[in-house]
C-alpha cells in the first residue's frame, strides 16, 4: 500500500522473516576427488584390457611357429659346432658316412666334403650307371652295413618339396620305376606335401610334436630293426617290423627334391 508521501510501505504484519541464505556446500573435495578415482579405474581396465591382447597374441599360431622357428636354428647351430648324433642309442656305433657322387641323380651335386647334398634346377653332365639313380632324386652312402648297430644324423637344411631317409637294401632298384617300400627294398621317413609318413605300403602318415630340423637313424642289422627319432627331441619318430636282411649289404639313403633343398649327414 502507499504512504500519504504516495511511497509503497509493506504491512508489518505481512513481512516474512529475513532468511539467511543457506551456506553453499563445500563441493572442493568431491570436484577433485571424483574425477581422479575415475581416471585411475579407466587406467586398470585399459591395464587388464592391453594384457588381455597380449595374451592373446602371444597364444596365435602364428607366435607359435616363430617360436618353434627360432628354437631348432639354435639347436642346428649346436650341432654343427659339435655335433654328437646317437647320443641315446646303447651300444651302437656312430656312423661317419660319406655320400657317394657316382649314385647321385644328375640333379644332385654333392658338396667337395662328400657330407651334403643339393638340389638344383639344372642336370649334370655325368656317366650313366645301373648304381646311379636317374629318375627319384636320391643318393645312397658310400659305407654299407652288414653286421652291428650304427646310427647317424640326418640335417634337414633345406627342406625342398620333398624329402626322404632312411635305408636301402643293395639289390633294389635305382633306375627306371621304384617301388619305395620295404617291398622295394626301402625303408624310410619322408616329407611330402606338406605330410611326415612312413614309406610303408600303405604310407603311414606321421603326427609329430614339431618340425625337426635332424632325423636320426638307427639300424640294428643282426635284429633286423630300423628306428628313426627327432634328433632335436630324441622322440621316436617311427619303427618298422623286423626284417631279415640275409647277409645283404644295406647303404644309407637320402632323398632331396625340389628349389635350394639340401641335406647333410652328421657326424
């Protein structure tokens, strides 16, 4: 209402009680408080999520091989240091075996050490011989066994597209058709497309832990028994049926086919 000065003046009566303004809360702690506890949460989860990945990674076949890689180059390079094959075989003689040129198929070249063999896309000029093979890429060792255990290591250096060791009886065929079984006078381990047999009739496909960069052969002659194992591992690889070999030499065999493949026998 107004005054008689034509002022507006507030009846008493009406007033409200002046309120004191509630105090502002002290927000201080919680603004900084807060946030920090979030950024160290986002920190542990993209902790745990960054090991997860890891983890993961590490457990992809392709870590796997790498891993397996790397694992039989250094064993290889121990072994070309010092290399001592047959080191579980019991009472059996290491081999020092040589590779003999004039069995060799004409793509073939022996090293000038006689110890290696490498496959090239390009034949030789050499003799024709019933001893010398000229169609499955092989070449036998110069040293042949008719009594005793012996046993040698074989190097996979080169892989090829195809390889074979083993042994074989001196009568059996090296030139023309070949039947590569123990029927054929062959015994032996083989890779070929991409699968580790036997060269049983029929092959007898071979489940191995890892790719070995050694195969170690064993030949007990007087028992008839020819073993192979992982040179890397000592893990038998395969063992054929007792055989009779009747007084017959038996020579080492190797077989190496395909782009930059080599072998070489240890020790």
């Amino acid at each position: 209402m107004e005054d008689a000065d034509g002022y507006m003046s507030i009846d008493p009566g009406r007033r409200e009680p002046f309120k004191t303004p509630p105090a502002p809360k002290d927000t201080k702690g919680r603004n900084c408080n807060l946030p920090w506890w979030k950024i160290g949460f986002g920190i542990a989860v993209a902790g745990n999520i960054v090991l997860g990945i890891v983890l993961i990674l590490l457990t992809l076949p392709g870590s796997q091989i790498a891993s397996e890689a790397r694992l039989p180059h250094n064993e290889i390079q121990s072994c070309l240091r010092k290399c001592v094959p047959c080191n579980t075989a019991k009472k059996s003689t290491i081999a020092n075996l040589t590779l003999d040129p004039k069995t060799a198929h004409p793509q073939l070249y022996v090293s000038a050490d006689l110890k290696s063999v490498k496959w090239k896309d390009m034949k030789q000029e050499v003799n024709s011989s019933p001893f010398r093979y000229n169609v499955l890429a092989s070449v036998l060792s110069h040293q042949s066994f008719t009594s005793g255990r012996n046993c040698w290591e074989v190097e996979l250096v080169e892989r090829g597209e195809w390889w074979g060791v083993g042994v074989v009886r001196a009568s059996a065929n090296r030139n023309g058709p070949i039947v590569l079984n123990p029927g054929g006078g062959y015994w032996g381990v083989q890779l070929i497309d991409g699968q580790y047999q036997s060269i049983t009739e029929p092959r007898t496909n071979l489940s191995l832990c890892h790719r070995p960069s050694r195969i170690r052969v064993y030949l007990d002659y007087s028992e008839g028994l020819v073993e192979f194992f992982d040179g890397d591992t000592s893990a038998q690889i395969f063992a054929f049926p007792k055989v009779k070999f009747a007084g017959e030499p038996i020579y080492a065999w190797f077989l190496i086919y395909g782009w930059n493949g080599e072998l070489m026998v240890h020790p």
